[in-house]
C-alpha cells in the first residue's frame, strides 16, 4: 500500500514539473512576442515628402568588377531615381559588391559610377552598419529637431521609448533594422533611394511583416540584394539584375 502510495506521489509531482515547465515556456514565449510586438507591429509609418519631380539618383555606366584575374560581374549599365530594383543571384557573385559601389564605398574595376549620395541611405545585413553607440533617440534628435518631436515620432512609429535610449549596437538585428529605418525617413537631406543588403536575414517574422509594411508604402527607390523572393514580390519590386560568375565575359 505504501508502495502504491509512494509511486502516485512521484508520478504526481513528475506531473507537477511538467506543468510548471509548459507554464514557464509559455511565460517566455508570451514575454518574447510582448517585446517582438512593442517594436515590430505593422504600421502606416509618417513618411517625409519627397519632391515631386524625380532626379537621377545612380548612373553606372559599363560598370566591371574583377577579382583577381576573375570576372565577377559585368559590363553593367544602370541607372535609378525611384524605381525599385532586385539584386539576385547565388553567394559570391557580388551582390554585396555592386552595393558598395552604388554606396561609393568602392571603386569599379572599370567604368563609370555617379551617385548623388545624399540622396542614399543604406542598411546592411543585420543593420550591422548601424551599430552605433548613439541611441536612436540622439540620432533623431540630431535630424528632427527638439525632444519633444523626437517623443511625437516615436509614438507616431509605436517604436518603445525605452529601446529609443538605448545605444543601437544594443539592439536585436530586427529592433536595429526598424530603428535604422526610422533614422533613414527622418534624415535629412531626404532620402530618395535605400539600399538594403539581405534585409530579412535574422529578422523574426514579426519585424520581417512590419519591415515588408513600411517599404511598400515608401514612395521612394529601393536597391534590395535578397534571396527571399516573396519579400521581394511584396514590397513591389519592378525589376531585378541577376549575378553569375559563371556568365561573366
């Protein structure tokens, strides 16, 4: 009888544990999309005016890169006001490449590259180019003018007050891409052209739907290197350039 007794107590509190575990999974599932949902809801974002008659932003002309004695890519021929373009193609056939050089952080191995890089504003995988010691508050406050209009557009892009204090490099990638976002809307001179390098890389699907909301309803140029094509579909790109060593001269 003891025995019976003394197994029903285990198996009782064996229950009990299980409970408490699925609890305790729940609790942190609960308070991980809390905090992915103060950040990455989709919004109608306050976006700035852009003027209304389009300039040339990019003009590559005959644009080649090498690498070594090897073709990468080219000759290619470009050019970007507003239009929204892909950049596909397999890993090591210069996506991240051609970025740099439309950014002007590198030079072609031959042609020609113009760019009004005022006009341009980038974020790279993971907003890793972001990683800023400066809070995302600081930098507003440096774009938009006093604290309490950096505090309205906070609230306008439901972005939480207390991650906007913290220093970017602190932030998730997702909470740093939709940070950089806001700092890119915000800039000024006005952005007319983003540059975006494997934007959903990760970034949870909740800072993907809210990243996805926001870009499609910018009016203005997107340059997106991405391998997820309906990221792509979705926030209406019009054309793309695909990149393959294999087909270089």
């Amino acid at each position: 009888m003891n025995a019976k007794r003394g197994q029903a107590q285990v198996a009782h509190a064996r229950l009990a544990q299980l409970r408490e575990a699925r609890l305790e999974a729940v609790r942190r599932w609960t308070k991980s999309a809390r905090r992915a949902l103060g950040v990455d809801l989709a919004l109608a974002l306050p976006i700035p005016m852009l003027p209304s008659d389009p300039s040339e932003v990019l003009n590559l002309e005959e644009v080649s890169v090498r690498v070594g004695d090897r073709p990468l890519f080219g000759p290619l021929s470009l050019r970007l006001s507003r239009e929204r373009l892909a950049i596909v193609g397999p890993n090591g056939s210069g996506k991240t490449t051609l970025l740099e050089i439309i950014l002007g952080r590198r030079a072609p191995s031959s042609g020609m590259a113009r760019r009004q890089l005022s006009k341009i504003g980038s974020i790279a995988q993971g907003a890793s180019d972001w990683m800023l010691e400066e809070s995302l508050a600081g930098y507003l406050e440096r774009h938009a003018g006093s604290r309490d209009d950096v505090a309205s557009l906070l609230v306008a892009h439901k972005f939480p007050l207390a991650l906007a204090e913290r220093p970017l490099r602190s932030l998730s990638a997702g909470e740093r891409t939709r940070a950089a976002l806001i700092g890119l809307l915000r800039r000024a001179p006005t952005v007319e052209l983003i540059v975006l390098d494997e934007p959903t890389n990760g970034v949870d699907l909740l800072a993907q739907r809210a990243l996805t909301h926001a870009l499609r309803d910018w009016p203005g140029g997107l340059v997106v290197a991405s391998h997820d094509r309906p990221f792509l579909e979705a926030i209406g790109i019009e054309e793309s350039i695909s990149l393959d060593p294999r087909r270089a001269p």
